[in-house]
C-alpha cells in the first residue's frame, strides 16, 4: 500500500465471509508484521486481519532519518495502510513498542477503533529509561560482528522456554532486516514512554494488557491506574514467541477479550 513514508508492506488475512471487526496487529521492534503469522492465520478465519510493517521495518520503505521517527509517525503511517484497505472501525493489537502505537492510533482518531488487546504496557521510570536508551542504542557494523553478536545473544535471552533455535534463528534474521534503522523503533517507543500514561488514560476504549513473563512484566504491572476501561491480565505462562508456540490458546484468549463482554 501507499504511505506517507513510501510503500508500506502488510500481510492479509481475509476469509470469505468477515463476521467480526478487522483487526490490525502492530509489532514490537525491530520485527515486522511476520511477527504475527502464523496466529493470523488462525485469528482470520471470521474477520479481517492486517499485520503491516512499520515504515523502516520489514519490506516497509523508511522514513527520512531526521528529523527522528516517532510513535506518532508510525500510528498516522498504519493509519494510512488501514485508509488504503478501505476499512472502517477497526480493534487494535500492539506487542511492545506495538503497545504504544496502538494507543496512538486510537489517540488520533478514537471514533475508528473498537477495542485494543496489548501485550505488555510498560511505564517505565525515568532511570529506566536512560538505561533502555543505553542497551538499545545503535551497534556501528564492525568486522567483528559485535552487532551480531549482541543482537544474537538478546535473542536467545529474551526468548520464551518453547521457543527452537530455528524460531530464534528466525526471529534475528527479522532483527536483520531494518539494516541501518533496526533500533529506530526502541528509541521513538522511549521517546514516547513520558506521554504514554496519558495517553492510556485519556482512552475510553476496552484495553486488555496481556502481562506475559518477558522483559518488561514488571513495568507493565504500573499501568493499572491508568486503564479506565480495562485491566491487565497475567499470563505467566507464556513468554516471547507465545503466538508461534502456544497459537491455539492464543487465539482463544484474544477472541475473548475481543468479542466477549470479559471485564
């Protein structure tokens, strides 16, 4: 599709009779809509369902280094991918910096979303946010693969106890394919983090916060006060790549919280 920024590429899911409201899944970085495929498959058997990836991220053309992208940026760009789709109200799911850009987007133009599903929302402190600038800030290629190097290790220690070394191994060939830009989606999510207590709080939309045992399970447990119409639900269970190893249950607890009155 046409963007703001260039082409934006999205994977489409899109049975032959849509029965419920489309539903836009919105990555964490530095990965692309591929984080969603193989739960998409399973959640569009009865609605629309649009995984794009953000401009810079996947086959998505980037935006113009500066000034600097931000959160803002990447809502009004998937804005632009569900206008070009020509859907109306759509439900929102964001993982990680996803958590944000949903919120974002229903910021922007609250009348078009029904409900948000989040995975992890994390309010982060002030010291957690300089150190979050600092683990992810931008590796210069050298020789040594130090960037590589890292990246492979963050993979390994951030992902879930199902997850093979063929998942992870996909999932750092993802990490590969924002070239240049692949830390560009962590520094506009910290940029973002002051703001994004507001954000949620102004919301009168349902919000569920999936809180898997990840990296950001504390912090997410901070955004209580801030839900009007929502809550955080613990799933300890699961952990990064729950969507590829546990799909099933997934998929029912999203159209639980999705199509069900649960709160």
């Amino acid at each position: 599709m046409d963007g703001r920024f260039g082409q934006i590429h999205l994977r489409l899911a899109q049975p032959e009779t849509a029965l419920k409201r489309p539903l836009v899944c919105l990555h964490m970085s530095p990965k692309s809509g591929w984080l969603y495929a193989r739960f998409m498959e399973h959640i569009g058997e009865d609605r629309i369902v649009v995984a794009p990836d953000y401009p810079g991220f996947g086959e998505s053309d980037p935006p113009p280094a500066e000034p600097p992208v931000r959160v803002e940026d990447y809502a009004a760009a998937m804005w632009d991918a569900v206008d070009a789709l020509g859907l109306g109200e759509v439900d929102l799911s964001g993982y990680h910096t996803g958590s944000m850009v949903a919120p974002e987007m229903a910021r922007q133009q609250p009348s078009r979303v029904g409900r948000l599903v989040l995975i992890s929302a994390p309010v982060i402190t002030d010291d957690e946010q300089a150190i979050f600038h600092k683990t992810y800030e931008a590796i210069p290629v050298d020789a040594a693969g130090t960037r590589f190097n890292r990246m492979w290790q963050a993979v390994q220690a951030h992902s879930g106890p199902d997850m093979t070394l063929e998942m992870m191994a996909a999932s750092f060939a993802e990490n590969l394919r924002a070239g240049e830009n692949y830390e560009w989606g962590h520094r506009a999510a910290f940029e973002y983090a002051p703001n994004y207590p507001d954000t949620l709080k102004a919301l009168s939309h349902r919000i569920a916060v999936i809180n898997p045992d990840d990296d950001l399970t504390l912090q997410t447990l901070r955004v209580v006060p801030y839900l009007n119409n929502g809550a955080v639900i613990p799933h300890p269970e699961w952990s990064h790549g729950f969507l590829d190893t546990d799909t099933e249950r997934a998929v029912a607890e999203y159209r639980r919280l999705l199509d069900t009155d649960w709160l």
